[in-house]
C-alpha cells in the first residue's frame, strides 16, 4: 500500500493541474484607446485572420485608467488555436456597422497562437508601441510575429525596384524562403499564417501562387502536417478544400488553353481541306478548258476518241489504216497539246 501512495500523489497532481489549468492574457493600451473596448476573438477561419468580426469575438474587457486589460479563464480549447486581440474606440453605432464589414479604422491588433495554459503578456516596446512585443510560457505565441518581419522584409525587397523582372525573380525567392523557414518552426499553424498570406487574391503573388501549387509538393505535405496535429480542426478542412478548388483553377485553365489550341489547329486544318478542294476544282477545270481550247487534227481527235476507248496502239493503228508509228506520232502531239504525260491523264480529262 505504501508503494501506492507516491503514484496516488502524482496522479492527484496532474489532475489538480488539468483542473485548475487556466490563460492569462494581459496588457497594455496606449492613451488614445484607454476609452475603448478590448475584445478577444477565437480565429477558425484563417482568411478572416485581420480584422474584426462579431462571430469571432469571445469576450470583451474595458481598460483600468492605466490603459491594463487582462482576459483570464479556463474556457479555451487544450489544443492550439489562431487567436486574436483587438481594441477599438467606435461608438455602438458605428460597431454594427465597421464590425459587420470586418474593418475598423480607430482600431489595433495582435494576432497570436495560444491554448488553454497559456500566459501572454503585451508590453509596450521599446519605443512605447503597443501590440509590438509578447512575453509568454510558449515561443509558439510569438511565430506570427517573427513571419510579420519577414513579410516586412519581403515587402522592402519587392519594393526596391517595381519592374516585372524583379517582381518574378523575387517571387521564386520569396515563396521559397516562407516555406522553408515555415517548415524550420515546426508549426502548422504558423504555415497556414503564411500560406494565408502568399495565396491571398489580392496579393500580387498569387498568381505565382497559382503556379507554385500545381507544381510543388510542399502544400501537399503541409496539409499532411495539419492532419496530424490538428486532425479535427476547422483549420484542415478548409485549407484542403481550397488546395483542392485552386488545383482544379490551374488544371481547368490548362485543359483550356489546350482546347484552344486545339480548336485553332481544327479550323486551320478545315481551311487547308478547303482550299485544296478549291484549287483541285480549278485544276480540273483548266485542263477540261485547256481540252475543248486545244485544237487537234482531225487524226489526232480520232486517236485520242480510240484511247478514250481503251485501244491498244496497234489497234488504234488497225482502226485508222496507219502504221503503228504514226499512232505513236499522234499521241505524242495530242500529249502536248493537252498538256498529260499519259493515257490515265488524257482519261482523267475527261472525268
């Protein structure tokens, strides 16, 4: 029994701290918000990871007169979730309507990955900027920060030079360097934060985008990573829905391209029928012209009614009382008058 009684300890520690397992998420506004409302949102769509939407909202807070906001609770999933922390100073008026179209201009915020047992404080940096700076039990809450400054980086790369060279070469680069270093954190969600980004419609990297997931295997296994530590998250599925939908964009688009091109070789190819019946029709019928137009003797035009009739030369010889050769004489004259080199051509002229 007193063998028992560490491991009874034990068990009735881990599950006083499953019980008692609670976030703790604090800090500062600065003056011009101290008037606003704090409000923590829960993110399960990541293309509504920027800004503001009533359905995300789990609670709200009013800063102290010292502008400290503090969100606390054990009613957060066990499991790590995009959240987000905004403040805005809108009247509620102007809340129905900025917070229905998911803006808001008196408005700033932070955006972070947290679980039920985290603790998160924002600070003020150092040069007094509020939602700049996160201090917690877990690095995993400050990744979205770190991929922010190299979105800053980015952004100062592309903007060096605006020139369709510098915006490919930078593209390629880019989307290699988000993806490996995405990989490096070994974090799925902070890939999707970036994958959020790169395949933005209104980025002008998406078309690269487009390019990129039909030839790269990366967004594959980054789907793979989401399965395995977010199996059932919203998260998943919609990430391999839309990986889904943009394949079948770009593959649809190319079986296009092909049709065109194969609709532009029929109708080449229909012309070119066309205009070899046209100009065998008026072959046929310069020769039939060049047939009537040409005048033969009289012993020319029987010879040439005998080869019609299939006669041999001697019997065209036989028929017309001339020798063999004088048939030869007339053929090869009626030959250049009606332009044939044989009997099936002087046949065919008559056809």
């Amino acid at each position: 029994m007193k063998i028992f009684k560490p491991i009874f300890c034990l068990l009735f520690i881990l599950i006083s701290q499953l019980c008692i397992a609670q976030y703790e998420f604090d800090g500062y506004v600065n003056d011009a918000l101290k008037k606003g409302k704090v409000y923590l949102s829960v993110i399960e769509d990541y293309r509504k990871i920027s800004g503001v939407y009533p359905e995300q909202i789990l609670t709200k807070v009013t800063p102290d007169s010292l502008g400290y906001f503090q969100f606390k609770g054990n009613n957060l999933p066990l499991q790590h979730r995009m959240y987000r922390i905004h403040i805005d100073t809108c009247q509620e008026d102007e809340q129905k309507i900025n917070h229905f179209s998911g803006h808001c201009i008196n408005s700033k915020e932070i955006i972070f990955i947290a679980n039920n047992t985290s603790t998160l404080s924002f600070p003020f940096s150092f040069d007094k900027e509020m939602f700049c700076k996160i201090e917690s039990n877990t690095e995993k809450a400050m990744l979205f920060l770190k991929i922010d400054s190299l979105k800053n980086d980015m952004r100062f790369a592309f903007g060096t030079y605006r020139s369709e060279a510098n915006r490919k070469i930078n593209s390629k680069k880019w989307f290699t360097t988000f993806q490996n270093y995405g990989e490096q954190l070994e974090e799925p969600l902070a890939e999707l934060y970036m994958y959020s980004f790169l395949s933005d419609r209104s980025n002008n990297l998406y078309d690269y985008y487009l390019k990129d997931v039909k030839e790269n295997s990366y967004y594959e296994d980054l789907l793979k990573r989401l399965q395995e530590k977010y199996p059932d998250s919203n998260y998943v599925q919609q990430y391999e829905n839309e990986i889904k939908s943009d394949l079948f964009l770009v593959n649809h688009d190319s079986e296009k391209s092909i049709s065109w091109w194969i609709y532009v070789f029929g109708f080449i190819l229909f012309l070119s029928i066309l205009m070899n019946f046209f100009l065998y029709k008026r072959n046929k019928t310069l020769k039939n012209d060049s047939f009537s137009k040409e005048k033969l003797t009289s012993q020319e035009q029987k010879t040439l009614d005998l080869i019609l009739e299939d006669k041999s030369n001697k019997e065209i010889a036989s028929e017309l009382y001339i020798s063999v050769s004088t048939v030869k004489t007339h053929i090869n004259n009626l030959y250049k008058k009606l332009n044939v080199t044989s009997r099936e051509e002087v046949k065919s002229l008559k056809s």
